[in-house]
C-alpha cells in the first residue's frame, strides 16, 4: 500500500500542472452540477414550506360578484373532498401598469382588500413604508423586483383607460397570483382605497372562492367536483387555478435554469471523462518504459494501474468538493435572478446529499473511465514495454503513403497527423457536432429575434394592430369613415373579446370582422370563422374536439351552437381561446358590444402621432388609444436584449469549451511530438508550417462537423422549435430557419477553432531542432 | 593541400559555452575553422570536449554563443530561427546516433517529408529516393516498413537517404555508428563513403577509431579548440598506413 501511495504521489508531483487544469474542468463541473441539484432539491421543497406557511388554499375559483351566492359556497363546502371554503370579494380587471420595468405592462389583476379577515391564502409582508403613504398600495414581490417598484414609489394602474396613482406601502409574497405565469397578479389596497375602486367598477366585483382540500385528496378531482357545482348552479367562472398548475408556472423558469445547467453539466462531465481517459493514454505512451521496469521490477498490474487511475479519483473529489463550496457563492446570485421569476423567495442551505451525489458521481465516472483507459498496461509486456511498445502490435498500417497518394506532400502530412490523432479528432467531432447544435439554435434565436423579429412576435403575441382605439359607444362607424379618410391609415378592425364558456371551459372569446385581415393568423389547422354559426377553438381544446364538431358557448344565460371550422392558439392564454365572426360574437350577447378597433398604419412610425391624435381630436368619439406598435417594439425589444445575451452566452461557452479541449489535445501532443518536431526542424520545417501543419491537423474534423451539424440544422432546427413552442401552446410558428444565417454562424465558429488552434500551437516556435540533441 | 580547397564553411573567433546557475561553462572559445568542399570532415576528441556542439554550431542547428559562422560567404549566426530553418533544409543532412526517423512513417515516407520542402517535383523526389534506397541498399519491401519493423541499420541508412534527399552542400553526421552493431556499423560507413566518393562533403562526429579512417580530414577537439589536424588522405579499402598514421596523431592528441 505504502508502495502505491509513493506512486501516487510521484505521479501526482510529477504531473501538477496537468492535474490542476484538469482539476479545473471538475471544478467548473461540480459547480455546476451542485447548483442544478440544489435548486432541484431546495426551490421546490422551498416552495411547498411556504405555501403551507401561508396557508395557500390549493383550489381558487373567482366569479362574478352578481352571480356569487351562499348556495355556491356550500356547494363548494359539500364537495366531498374540499376541507374548507373562504370567500372574499375583489377585483377582476385588464389593467396596465406604466413604467413597469421600463415599458407598459398589461396583466390581468385582482385587487384584495388588505384588511379582509383571512385564514386561507395569506401572504407575507417583505417590506413595508414606515412614512404614511397617500393611496397606499401593497404589490407583490414579482412586481416590486421584476418592474422596479421600490417602496414609497408611484405605481399607476390603467383600467379602461383611466389611470389610478398610487403608492407602493409595502411589498408581499404570497403564492397565488404573484408572478406572470399563473396569469394573473395580485395587488392589495385598504379598506377605503379598495373600496374606492370597486365603487368605480362594480362590474368588474368578483368573489374569490379558496378552497382547502383534504389530506391525500386529489387535487384533479377536486378541482372537477368543483368545476361541476359551478356548472350545475349555472354560473360563469372568471378564473380557476390549483396550486399545481400555479406552482408550475411560478418555477418553470427554475426548471428551465437546472435543465439548462444539468446539460452545461453533462457537457463539461462528458470533457472530463474525454481529458482524463486521454491524458492517461498519452501518460501510458509517454511512461511505458518506467512502467515497465516497475513491472520487471515485480510491481503488479493492479499497482501500477492504482498509480495512474487514484489521482484522477483523488483530483477529481479534492476539486469537486471545491467546486460545490464555491458554488454556494453562486448559488444566491441563481437565487436572486429566480425570486424576480417565480415572485417567492427562498434562501439556500448546504445540501449534503446534493454534494455527496456530484462528489460520488465525478469522482466515480473519472476514476471508471481512467481504469478503463489504464487497463491497456495489464495487456503489455515488460519487455515490450521497455522497448516503447505498448502492446506487442506494431504498426500495421501506413495511411496515406506519400510515394503512392498523389496531392501535395505537405497537405499529406497534415492528414497523416490527423490519422495519427484519430481518437482526438473523434472527441473534437462529436464537441464541435453538438456545439454547433447550440450556436445553431441561438444563431436561430437571434436571426428570428434581431432581424426579422416578426417572426418570433407572431408566435408570442396575438394580433398586433398599430393603434387600437376604444370608441365611445355608437361612434364606430364614425370612427371607420375618418379613418377612411386618413391617408396614414391602411385600413381598421373591429375587435371584440369577452370570456365565455365551452362545454362548461371558461376560454376568452375573440371576434373579428375579417380574419383574413389580420396581421398574425393564430389558425393552425382548418379555417378561421367567417359564419354567424361558426368558431374556431383554442389549442387546449384540441383534445375534445375535431373540426365539423358542433360545440355550445355560453355567456350569462344565452347559450348558442357553432360548427367547429379550425383551431388558433395563443401564449398567453395557454390555448384557452375561440375566436368567433362579429355576428356570431353578438349573438351570445343580450345587449349590442361596442367592439374596438385595430388600426394598420401605412408606416407604423406614424402610431405614436395619431394615437395622441385621436385622443384629444375626438374626445367625443374615442373613449380612449393605444400606441399597440410602441408596446410591441418595448416587448421586442426586451426579447432581443435577452436573446442577444443567450447568444453570446453560448458563444462565450462554446469557445471555452472549444478552447479547453483544444488547449489540452495540443498540449499533450506538443508534449508528445516534441522530439518529432525537433526532427521536422532539423529537416528544414519553419516553425510557421509545422504550427500550420499541427493546427491544421485539428481542423478537418472540426470544419466537417461544424458544417455537417449547421446543414443538418436545417432538418432538425425546425422541429427542436416546434416542440419547443408546442409545450408553450404555440402549435405553429413562423420561425425561419436562415441557411445563410446558420452558415454565418459555422463559418464564425470555425474561424474561432483555427484561431485557437494556432495560438495553441505557438509554443511549437520555442521548440529548437537542438532540442531533440539535448535531450 | 587543403589550402587550396574551396570553402564551404568559416568560422571566426567562435565561441560556446552554458549558463548552469552562477557558472558559465565554456565549451570552446576563439576557435577559428574552415570546412572544405568536398571534404570528409571527421572531428574526434575525448567525451564532453564538444564535438557535437561544434559539429551543431557549424550546421546551424545550435547557435554560438559569439562569433561568427560564414557559408559560402554568407553569414548564418544573424539568422532568425525560420530563416535558419530555410538555411538548413537547403544546404545541410542531418544524420544523428540515434537515427530519429518519424516513428509513424514508413521509411519512404520519412525520406518523401524531407523532400517536400525542396523544388523539385514528387515524382522526380520519388526517383531519387529509390536510386538512394538502391544506393543503400535498402530493398524495395523495406522502404514500406515503419522504423520499428526493420533493423538499426537499415533504420540508419534510411536516415542517410533522408539527409541527402535534398542534395546538401555538407552531410553532419553524429555518431552514427554509435548505437549499430559491428556488420551494421559497416554498411552504414560504406554508405558514407560511397556519398563522399561522389562528392559529398560530409562532416562526421565520432570517438571510433574505425569511423574516423573513413575520413580524409581529422581534427581533434581538445580544451575548447582544435587541438591538432590530420590529413589522412583518400579512403581505401587497405590501407594501413592511414591507420598508423591516425594512431599516431591520436597518439599526440593524448586520445
């Protein structure tokens, strides 16, 4: 034993700077690795503790407040597996929040009366004004952190187009309606500001049923017994959300993050495996001769191989344990950028099952994969080995004969060398394969984003119009003619929305005159609706019905038949939509809708003028106006500002992980050919030409993957989108797959590997032809 | 006699020597040479004298530490190391104890990696390397191996045919019998004589008696200079006078 510890120790000194940019990789891999485990672990662990602190009531329905009634809560009481149901009365509205983050945002939100006694759903006070505030507001944390709402600020809210001020007097969490994704926000206000409001939109008044559900009840049945008892009792549903749902819209960007570093992770543990196995092979080659005399010495195989493979295993734990505590310095920043997302809080602990998972996992898969490699000393013979042989095999092929190949000698020579490094050069292929996979996708991203940015707003948005304008009832038509004589106007819509239900599915309801017309056509499969008796439903309807179907749309106590004619999808609906024709639309409605319009502009710079134009030019008319054009280039912007640091995030990753590679291949191999290459010199080599010689070895490979993968991206690119998409509810999507674009891309990342590779190959310049004399 | 030969190299007031820590070790200093064409140089001296190091110096494979170096009226110590690299492939052949051929290469190949800097065509180098192989007496098969499949000497003269592929103004050689067994150590020497007998300059590198009757021009280093000079005249097959006569300069050279 005490043999194999001197071994160790000789090879582990003799080896230190190898070992430690090997280490290095392990680091950067445990790091990694342990902030995916921990967030995987902790955030939802974190998430469930707090929704049992705050009582979070698993099941919420909001309905209107005219159709809220006593029977309906004991309803909800007798429903079998519900343990408890409070009700409150709020605010259901479409309200835009100014200035939010930079840009206007508009959210569903249902404002709460802070004062109301509760026992379900309540919520924690993060920070609270210590001045007495004038119309106090409390918002959640997601909107505090996400839109930059510090405390004692001015936040406005526009509902129906009518702005209401007020001033953030505190900041909550809580685990309902506090981010993005559930689809709608929370906001809490005191009793008189609360009722204030709710005197100003009395139609918009709903009640919040919370449900508490029994243990081990499930939450699916739940949520169709209460679906049911509001069915049976003939009322409309504004909303009806269970926690799971809730939950994962609340942490589907935590997921997002450790399935992003879980891969990174994988990546950086497959480089690992790659440089351990191969600087063990090259140790063999370049250390078979002492092998060998240990070996005749009487050493065992087992010894020697436990000399060569134990420090891999005892680097890869020592920095893999450095790895897991420096991530626990990362880990809040990740925290920090999640709790923006998801609108909860959460604080990290050391995890120890996590650490013993990635320490036991790299130290295994390294030590697994370096044995394996370190076994081929068990198969040499001492005498052969002492002859530099590592098996008792010689050569048997000369690839590329320079006397029989015809083409110039000296690009012979650079594929003699890549035949000579074939196992590196099947490592760098299968990297530059899979990388150009991600520079193909972001490449993607940017071109869809940055220069043709339609394409990816038509997938996130609904119909964009320029300008939107609400008229005053009755004075639609008189709107159309102006616009009629409007040479900056193309021509208008009339839209309408309201949410009604399917089959008992509360879905929101769009209608519009001519869908031919618009801008962004949502209809994935079949037509879109032009008959009074016809509609066109949701993606998340798609399930349980086909086109040529007759379905039943209900709104108050009208109900009405439509014949099915295709399916449109929409993001942020999450598919619970159905478009219907004007008429159709009016025909579930007792009293006649005024409809707004879209207005297409000749040139949508002209949005912001005529916007403030019509405002004040037909106070008579206009109720009031939207610059659409503005708060679409706001959010493109947004998406383009993060796409193009997703780009150069993973192009900053690919060169590391390119260099890295490169720089450990062409280090062990000058190492390696040091004395060829002191023979090349004395032969007359410039150290121009064997660098160029050496670098160009390397590039081949990595030129055809690089391509091989960026043409290939053609065929695969457009369906990792559509899946993509498809799991956002998006079933069709415009997104164009620039060959031009991705060859762009290739090109660049290929410029970077011959850049890489020939300032990796410069240390060729200080080896003398001398050299190979001296030593 | 040598006087009247035509110079190929001159070396002036050269000097050589190694920084270890605080100590300088000088090799050799103020030493002046002239190479001859034509001739076969061989330069002989007791181990550590610096043989090798002169022989490298002369060649442009190591650089002096001062003096200068002059081919054919041409310096060669002012040389950055690509232009030296240039300098090399047009106008020296290395041969080295301990053979040095490209170990992935067949033997061909490593003789057809020399020629390719040169001008002339591949089919023309393919030729010439054939008549050198025939020359060595190489056969055909053997010029397939890799270094590893044949034997030290025919690995050696491998390695000669590479070193004159290009036609060099002077062949270096160092030790080249050094690692060879007595029969192989024949054929090479017999490769270098058939080289020299059609004009090859050669400088060679040996402690070996034997080697250095090869050669018509002795020198011995000792002290860091050349401490005497031998002129043994032509090679023969017989000749036992040049042998005494090497014994007797070896003699007062205190070998």
């Amino acid at each position: 034993m005490k043999k194999i510890a001197n071994q160790i120790l000789y090879n582990l000194k003799k080896e230190k700077s190898s070992f430690i940019s090997f280490g290095v990789i392990i680091l950067i891999t445990a790091l990694i690795l342990n902030c995916a485990a921990v967030l995987l672990r902790q955030v939802d662990s974190a998430y469930d503790e707090k929704f049992e602190e705050l009582s979070t009531a698993p099941l919420n329905a909001i309905v209107p407040e005219v159709q809220s009634n006593s029977e309906l809560e004991k309803a909800f009481n007798e429903a079998e597996e519900v343990e408890k149901c409070e009700s409150h009365t709020a605010i259901m509205t479409e309200a835009t929040v100014k200035d939010f983050n930079g840009a206007d945002f508009s959210m569903n939100t249902v404002f709460y009366n802070i004062d109301d006694k509760r026992t379900l759903n309540s919520f924690e006070l993060v920070s609270e004004s210590e001045n007495d505030v004038v119309n106090p507001i409390y918002i959640p944390l997601y909107v505090s952190n996400f839109g930059g709402f510090a405390l004692n600020d001015e936040i406005v809210y526009v509902i129906d187009g009518k702005s209401h001020s007020f001033t953030v007097a505190g900041v909550i969490e809580e685990m309902q309606y506090g981010n993005y994704g559930s689809g709608l926000l929370c906001a809490y206000l005191p009793e008189e500001e609360f009722a204030e409001l709710a005197d100003s939109y009395s139609s918009k008044t709903v009640v919040e049923y919370s449900m508490s559900v029994k243990n081990g009840a499930s939450l699916d049945k739940v949520t169709n017994d209460v679906s049911k008892a509001i069915d049976n009792k003939g009322v409309m549903v504004l909303s009806i959300l269970d926690s799971e749902s809730v939950k994962g819209a609340r942490t589907m960007v935590t997921d997002l993050l450790v399935l992003i570093l879980a891969a990174f992770s994988l990546i950086t543990l497959a480089v690992s495996v790659f440089l351990s196995n191969f600087k063990v092979k090259n140790a063999i080659e370049s250390e078979i001769t002492n092998m060998s005399v240990l070996k005749a010495l009487g050493y065992t195989s087992a010894q020697i191989v436990a000399s060569i493979t134990l420090p891999y295993g005892i680097v890869s734990l020592l920095f893999a344990i450095l790895g897991v505590g420096l991530s626990y310095a990362l880990l809040p920043v990740l925290c920090s950028v999640l709790t923006v997302q998801s609108g909860f809080s959460f604080d990290i602990s050391f995890d120890l099952p996590s650490f013993v998972c990635v320490a036991c996992i790299l130290c295994g898969v390294v030590t697994f994969f370096t044995f394996m490699a370190a076994r081929k000393i068990k198969k040499t013979q001492p005498i052969d080995g002492l002859r530099g042989n590592t098996s008792s095999k010689h050569q048997k092929r000369n690839y590329f004969p320079l006397e029989e190949t015809k083409g110039n000698t000296k690009f012979l020579l650079v594929l003699k060398q890549m035949i000579a490094s074939k196992k590196q050069n099947v490592m760098l292929f299968l990297v530059s394969f899979v990388l150009t996979v991600l520079i193909a996708f972001s490449g993607t991203l940017f071109y869809n984003v940055v220069v043709k940015p339609e394409n990816f707003m038509s997938a996130l948005s609904d119909e964009v119009a320029d300008v939107i304008i609400y008229p005053k009832s009755d004075s639609v038509s008189e709107l159309e003619e102006k616009f009629e004589d409007d040479n900056r106007v193309q021509y208008s819509l009339k839209y309408m929305s309201a949410i009604v239900k399917i089959e008992g599915k509360t879905v929101t309801a769009f209608a519009c005159e001519d869908f031919s017309k618009v801008r962004n056509d949502v209809c994935y499969m079949g037509e879109n609706p032009r008959e009074a008796d016809e509609i066109a439903l949701g993606s998340a309807l798609e399930e349980n019905f086909k086109i040529g179907d007759t379905v039943k749309v209900t709104v108050d106590d009208i109900t009405k038949s439509f014949k099915v004619t295709g399916f449109v999808q929409s993001i942020n609906l999450q598919g619970e939509l159905c478009e219907l024709s004007i008429e159709g639309y009016n025909s579930l409605f007792a009293k006649k809708q005024t409809p707004f319009l879209y207005v297409y502009l000749e040139n949508f710079e002209n949005a912001g003028k005529i916007t403030k134009e019509y405002k004040s030019d037909y106070p008579t008319l206009v109720a009031d106006t939207v610059n659409s054009y503005k708060l679409q280039k706001e959010a493109q912007d947004m998406y383009m500002g993060i796409t193009v640091v997703l780009v150069v995030a993973i192009f900053a990753v690919t060169i590391f992980i390119v260099l890295f590679i490169l720089y450990i291949v062409i280090k062990s191999l000058l190492v390696k050919r040091r004395q060829e290459l002191g023979i090349y010199k004395a032969m007359g080599y410039t150290s121009s030409q064997l660098i160029l010689q050496t670098a160009g070895s390397f590039m081949p490979v990595s030129m055809i993957a690089i391509m091989l993968s960026g043409v290939l991206a053609l065929f695969y690119m457009p369906a990792i989108y559509q899946f993509i998409f498809e799991t956002l509810g998006v079933m069709k999507n415009n997104i164009e797959i620039s060959f031009g674009f991705l060859m762009l891309f290739a090109v660049a990342q290929i410029l970077v590997n011959i850049i890489i590779s020939i300032i990796l190959c410069m240390p060729i310049r200080k080896i003398s032809a001398y050299t190979l004399i001296k030593e | 006699m040598s006087n009247k030969k035509e110079i190929i190299i001159k070396a002036t007031k050269l000097k050589k020597s190694f920084i270890t820590g605080d100590t300088e070790q000088t090799i050799f200093e103020y030493l002046n040479l002239n190479i001859y064409k034509g001739d076969f140089t061989v330069i002989m001296g007791s181990s550590g004298a610096g043989k090798s190091t002169l022989m490298y110096s002369l060649s442009g494979m190591d650089r002096p530490t001062s003096g200068e170096i002059v081919w054919d009226g041409k310096a060669i110590t002012s040389l950055n190391d690509d232009k030296l690299a240039i300098f090399r492939r047009k106008n020296c052949g290395f041969v080295f104890q301990q053979i040095y051929l490209l170990d992935k290469m067949s033997l061909m190949d490593n003789v057809l990696t020399a020629s390719a800097l040169s001008e002339t065509s591949k089919k023309d180098s393919v030729k010439y390397a054939n008549e050198l192989f025939t020359l060595v007496n190489i056969p055909e098969i053997t010029r397939k191996k890799f270094p590893s499949q044949v034997s030290g000497g025919e690995a050696q003269r491998a390695g000669i045919v590479r070193a004159v592929i290009n036609k060099p103004k002077i062949l270096f050689a160092d030790e080249p019998t050094g690692a060879l067994n007595s029969n192989n150590s024949t054929a090479v020497l017999d490769v270098f004589t058939k080289l020299h007998g059609a004009g090859q300059s050669i400088i060679m590198v040996t402690h070996d008696k034997n080697t250095a009757l090869r050669g018509n021009r002795v020198l011995y280093v000792k002290d860091g200079k050349i401490y005497g000079e031998c002129d043994l005249g032509g090679y023969t097959n017989d000749s036992k006078d040049r042998e005494a006569k090497l014994n007797n300069f070896l003699k007062e050279m205190g070998w």
